[in-house]
C-alpha cells in the first residue's frame, strides 16, 4: 500500500484515478486546487504525486518545479498526466522534474503500470538498506530505477 496525493480539477478524473488506486490497494487523495497541494503533501506525505498538467491557478508544470524545489517533498517521484501532448511536451514535463508522463484519455493498465514502476523505483532508492516492502518485488522484477533510454512509441 502506497500513499499516493491525486493533483487534478476533473471530478470524473479523480474518481477514476481514485478508484484505479484504491483497487490496486493504494491508499489515494485528491486535492483539486493545485494553490493547496503543497501544503496537502507535506500533511499526506505521499509516495507519489500524480498531477494534472492542465489547472486553474497553479499549473502542474509550475507544480513540479515547487515540489522539486520543496525540502521536505523534493525526493517524492512525480507523475504527469495531461490531455494536451504537443510535441516536446514530455520532454518540458520531464525538464520540471517529473519521472512519468502518461497521456489522457488514459490507459488503465499503462496507468497502473508507471505507478507500480515509480514506487518500485523509489523504494530502491532507501537508504535504511533493509529490506524494502515485499510488493516491491512481486510483478515485474525488473523495473529498473533509470530512465527509459530512447524508447519510441
Ligand atoms: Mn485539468
């Protein structure tokens, strides 16, 4: 189970992505003003940040850029998820400081997936060196921490 804080003003959005996480046994929560999701992660502290890019008030790339520069949140692996994909997109996304980027109308197993991919990659990022939770093993045992060299799709 991963606390993972939802950043997205779409009700429907957010039911869906609440829904896809709660039957993944992760334990979600929404903000949908972005102006208060930085304050909701630093009382949430979660495992991972999924935002919108498109919002009102603070936009999800000016979000990253807080998040990364935050004390307290910079380590926590962020996941974009934005219905505008222009070219060169992704790689503005990735610059912010975003590990992932999945595109909507989302997949609902392309979705899951770079979840269970970022939290894996961030328990292997522990420096307690003990053993991390056993659901970071179980499924794909070879997610690796690095970035996804030049994959094209
Ligand atoms: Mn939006």
């Amino acid at each position: 189970m991963a606390k993972i804080l939802i950043v997205e003003d779409n009700a429907l959005n957010i039911k869906l992505f609440c829904d896809l996480l709660a039957a993944h046994g992760h334990k979600p929560e929404a903000v949908t003003d972005s102006r208060n999701a930085l304050d909701a992660a630093r009382e949430f502290g979660p495992d991972l940040v999924i935002t919108d890019i498109q919002l009102p008030h603070v936009s999800g790339l000016d979000l990253i850029r807080l998040i990364r520069k935050d004390e307290q949140l910079a380590s926590i692996p962020i996941m974009a998820v934005t219905a505008y994909s222009a070219h060169g997109d992704e790689e503005r996304i990735r610059a912010a400081g975003a590990q992932a980027y999945v595109s909507k109308p989302i997949s609902v197993v392309k979705f899951a997936q770079t979840v269970d991919e970022l939290l894996a990659a961030g328990s292997d990022t522990d420096p307690t060196g003990e053993s991390p939770a056993s659901w970071a093993n179980e499924g794909d045992g070879g997610a690796g921490p690095s970035e996804p060299g030049g994959e094209e799709v």
